[in-house]
C-alpha cells in the first residue's frame, strides 16, 4: 500500500485549513537509516507519541507513560493511524476541537536500526515483523539508545489492538526514561509545553 493511501485515516481526521500539522507527501523516504520520533501530546489526556519510520510512512502508537530505559517497565502502546513523514518535525498546537487539540513537543528523534530476526538469525524484513506482532530495533537517539521491542498482546479484531514497547535487557549504554511531560524540553527547540502553547498557540 502506498504512503496517499496509508495517510487516508490521517487526512480524514484533519482540516489542514485549521491545523498547522503537515499535509504529508511532500517528503521522499531516504535510503539512509530509518528515523524515529518521539513526541508529547498535552491533549484530552497526556501522553506520548512513539512513531518509526516504516517505508514512505511513520507507524505510530500512543504511549501513555512514555518509553522507559528499564527494561522491568513494559509500557502499554497504543495503535494510531500513520502520520507523514514531515510529523517527525511538527511541534506546535493543534487547535482545540480539532483531532488530538493540544499542545505537541518533539521529545527525542533520531534513527533506528532494525534488528528483527528469524529462529535461524536471518535478518527479517521490518514491516513484515510488525505484522507478525513482534519487532525489536536499536533507538540512536538523543535522550533514548538501546535495544527495544513492540509485542503486540491483543488482537484489533475484537476489540482496540494494544502493544507492549519495553526496553531489552541487553540493549547497551541506557539513555533516561520518560520524564515529568510538564518539566520535559523539546529536542529541537529546548521549550516546554507550556512555553509552546504561549508562543504558538
């Protein structure tokens, strides 16, 4: 499925004359190593945003407490629909009674290495692994580094599907877990939420 397609969800939920967040497809997906971006959304509920790069797309799941550097914290994730490749960039303020209305920083961002393999140790494609429900990649990113995994453990056919993104014990130097969200600085401009929504909102 192309990247138009896989966007339709996110360009149904959206009036781009009303919000500042990227229309998408004006972004080509690099051969380099693929990104990541970790954001806090300060909207009906806070809580933060986990998106990789997956082909011309960003996969994204909604992580109430934050990715933790410990590995002893399995983390509920949350499947959203796929963002643009451009949201690895938006920090601003969606407006109140749009989709998601609240307040966005850019936590962390970096790249990420694939490292999902077979029972044989063969390298498995990364979008297939997610598929299958179980992934593993290594974050390169500036607060997050280390090996982590997204299992998922309940299924969409019955109810809402709903992951776990925990931290491997054996994932190299640590990096730090989440943080207070109303004490955290962006990684691209160093302000807060609240400095944000005074001076975007």
């Amino acid at each position: 499925m192309g990247g138009a397609d896989r966007l339709r969800d996110y360009h149904g939920k959206r009036h781009f004359d009303r919000t500042a967040e990227p229309r998408g497809g004006g972004r080509e997906a690099e051969d380099a190593r693929p990104r990541f971006v970790v954001q806090i959304h300060d909207a009906r509920r806070m809580h933060f945003d986990f998106r990789l790069q997956v082909g011309d797309v960003l996969r994204s799941w909604s992580v109430p407490k934050g990715p933790s550097a410990d590995p002893r914290d399995k983390r509920l994730a949350v499947p959203t629909e796929d963002h643009p490749l451009e949201y690895e960039e938006f920090e601003g303020v969606v407006p109140r009674g749009e989709y998601g209305g609240g307040t966005v920083i850019v936590w962390d961002h970096g790249t990420y290495e694939p490292l999902s393999h077979d029972r044989r140790g063969r390298p498995v494609d990364f979008a297939r692994s997610l598929e299958r429900g179980h992934a593993t990649f290594r974050l390169h990113g500036a607060k997050l580094r280390g090996a982590y995994a997204l299992t998922r453990f309940r299924g969409g056919e019955d109810g809402e599907e709903a992951w776990l993104l925990v931290r491997a014990a054996t994932g190299g130097s640590g990096g730090r877990g989440a943080p207070d969200p109303r004490r955290a600085r962006s990684a691209r401009t160093g302000r807060t939420l609240a400095q944000v929504a005074r001076e975007d909102g």
